[in-house]
C-alpha cells in the first residue's frame, strides 16, 4: 500500500500564504476504496499532486475460501484514517488544503444491501466473492450478454435464492464506492464504470438496460 518516493510535491502551485505561513491552496480529492485499504489523494486544480494518504483494512475472518465479505464501517474508519494521514503531510510541508470537489472510485462488482433507513444489512460481498459462479452463467444464458461471476447482478441473484430474509430486508444496493458518496452526500449515486460493474448498460440511453432488467426480474419472480 506504501507509495515509493515523495509523497508531497513541493511547488507545484501557487495558493494563497496565510499570515502564519501556511499555504491555502484550492484542489480536489481523490478517494479509491481498494480491496486491501483505502488511498486519498489531494491535487491542485492543475492536478499536480500535492499529497496522499491510505489505511488499510482486511476481510470478515473466519469465513470459507470462497466467501470474501468486508463491512461497509471499515471502508469509512479507513476513510477517516486516510485523510489524516494527508493532513499530516500536508502540514509538514506547512499546506492546507480547501477542497473544491471530490472524487471517488473503487473495487467494483461489490454488493453492498442496505435497509430503508440506508443502514448496511452486514458484511458486504466484494467482486473476488466465488459462491455466484452458476448464477453468472445462468445469467448469460437468459440475458444473451456476458455476465461473469463477480458481475453484482450474478451476486444478488445468490443473495435472492440463498439469503432471502436479507434480500427482502434490502431496499437498496451499491458498490463500495457507492456507500462512500452516500455517506459523504447523503445520496444514492454510480459513476457509469461503477454502474456498469452492477448490470449491463444500454448504451443507447446510458441507463439500466430496460430490457434485460425485465428479464431478470422475471426470473426472479420464478425463484
């Protein structure tokens, strides 16, 4: 997880020097929920990067080969975590950042269920999960498109048939990346990568595909 090399960038760009000699300086935020720890990252608007952070986390212990689960409260300890990893090495280098907007990506294909009142239904499956295996292949039969094992769709198909109490707990599902914009915004949102990862997109209307969503929810209805 550690970068090589400095991790602060001295004159990149200019800010604004503040009477006790620290550097405001405007520029974005980069979050990236990885699979084995969370990275930040904080630019200038030039995107010269000024400073990183990270912190780590693991897998639920215990569990089968096959079954590869993380809780969604990690990912935002390590959030926490990270940014005060950057902070620190912006203030040794006497800067202080003023975030102008953030990005977030991350480990895709994961299935993150939530309940009405947006509270995680427990651990979250992440895409190196292998129970879905058939449920991938069932889906590519019936949808007529690749559907892969770590496809969340395929996911949440096992969660139906094998989890039903907590299926039918859910009225919500995002990705890791997901939970952390709904944390941070109060907002259910998907970058279109992201999205993409959860189930095919019409590239027509940029959205769920109509269709296909249709069929699942047929098969579904049959279960």
């Amino acid at each position: 997880m550690r970068h090589a090399g400095p991790r602060l960038v001295a004159g990149a760009a200019l800010g604004r020097l503040t009477a006790d000699g620290v550097l405001t300086m405007n520029g974005y935020l980069g979050i990236d929920v990885g699979t084995q720890g969370l990275s930040v990252i904080f630019t200038n608007e030039a995107l010269h990067i000024l400073g990183t952070g990270e912190a780590g986390y693991g897998m639920v212990p215990g569990l089968p080969p096959e079954c590869q689960e993380q809780l969604p409260g990690e990912w935002e300890r390590a959030l926490v975590d990270a940014l005060a990893d950057l902070r620190r090495t912006l203030a040794a280098a006497g800067v202080e950042m003023r975030v102008q907007a953030i990005g977030i990506s991350g480990q895709m294909h994961g299935e993150v269920l939530c309940d009405a009142a947006a509270a995680p239904l427990g651990p979250a499956r992440l895409w190196c999960d292998g129970r879905n295996e058939a449920e991938g292949h069932e889906l590519t039969e019936l949808l007529g498109t690749k559907m892969p094992k770590r496809i969340t769709a395929a996911r949440w198909l096992w969660t139906i048939r094998n989890q039903p109490d907590k299926a039918a707990r859910a009225a919500h599902m995002t990705t890791p990346a997901g939970w952390i914009a709904r944390r941070l915004t109060g907002e259910w949102t998907l970058g279109i990568g992201d999205a993409s990862g959860m189930f095919p997109i019409d590239q027509a209307t940029l959205d769920y595909d109509a269709r296909r969503l249709a069929d699942f929810d047929a098969l579904v209805a049959r279960t």
